[in-house]
C-alpha cells in the first residue's frame, strides 16, 4: 500500500511539472508581428500563415507583404524604427484577426460588439486605434494603423 501511495506521489508530481510547463508556454504568447509589435517577427507571420514575403522600402517606412497559397495578401506597414505601425489585407479569406491586431483585438471586438450590427463593413475610429474591414465570401479587404506610432510624413492613405 505504501508503495502505491509512493507512486502516486511521484507522478502526481510529475504531472504538475508537465502542467507548468505547458502554463509557460501559453503564456509566453505568439511572437507575431502583430500591430505596434516589433519588424523582428514578420518572420513568423509568414510561416504562420504559409505565404512568400516580398519587402518594399521608402524613406518614410518599409511594407513586408506576404502572399498566401490561399489569395490573401497581408501587408505590414513598418515604421524605420522597426515597428509594426499598420496592417492591410485583400482577398478571398479574412486573415486571423487576433493575429493581426495583437494587444489591440479585444478593443477591437469590443468596438464592434457595441457600434454595430453583427454584418456589414466594419469602420473603427478612436483615439489610438483605427481599423476598415469590409467584404464578402470570397472577397475580404481592410486595414489597421495607430495614428500614434504612424510616422509623421506617412498619409494613413497609403495604409492598402
């Protein structure tokens, strides 16, 4: 009896360590180059979402744009200090929202769970955060930017 109550102890604790474990990575979070994350991890969107990635490079900013197998073009806006300043997407399916807009996905599900009814295009504009999504099955378009972090010579216009 003793040493099944011994066993029982031991993998009781190891099952504790597995669990922690997995708490750590959960809540180590999505390295994605999310909006107002860092350029550094536009890297892993793109193998997240199995596309090829073409840079394009200005004075003001750079755009990453990647295309996925799919028809979807995401395409992040960078800031020459290295962040993720505004987001646009085109094509037949809607990119992974959370994804995309990072620590800004719950203001933005909650912006439209109170402004709006649950179909029709989606148009969010509030101090820090502004987002146009609109479409339809097959045909998905929209963008995301912070006014704040946009640089200064960038019209929010060219955000497509």
């Amino acid at each position: 009896m003793i040493s099944g109550i011994a066993t029982f102890g031991r993998v009781l604790a190891q099952w504790r360590i597995w669990m922690a474990g997995v708490a750590m990575l959960a809540l180590a979070g999505p390295a994605w180059a999310e909006l107002g994350g860092n350029v550094a991890t536009v890297q892993t969107d793109q193998e997240h979402m199995k596309g090829t990635r073409r840079i394009t490079t200005t004075a003001d900013y750079s755009v990453h744009e990647i295309q996925t197998d799919s028809g979807t073009t995401v395409r992040e806006f960078v800031s020459p200090g290295g962040t993720v300043f505004g987001v646009a997407w085109q094509g037949p399916w809607k990119p992974d929202m959370r994804q995309l807009l990072g620590p800004y996905f719950d203001r933005y599900v909650q912006s439209i769970q109170s402004k709006r009814p649950r179909r029709g295009p989606v148009s969010i504009h509030e101090p820090g955060l502004v987002v146009e999504s609109s479409g339809h099955m097959r045909s998905f378009s929209g963008r995301a930017y912070l006014p704040q972090m946009t640089p200064q010579n960038v019209d929010p216009a060219t955000i497509k």
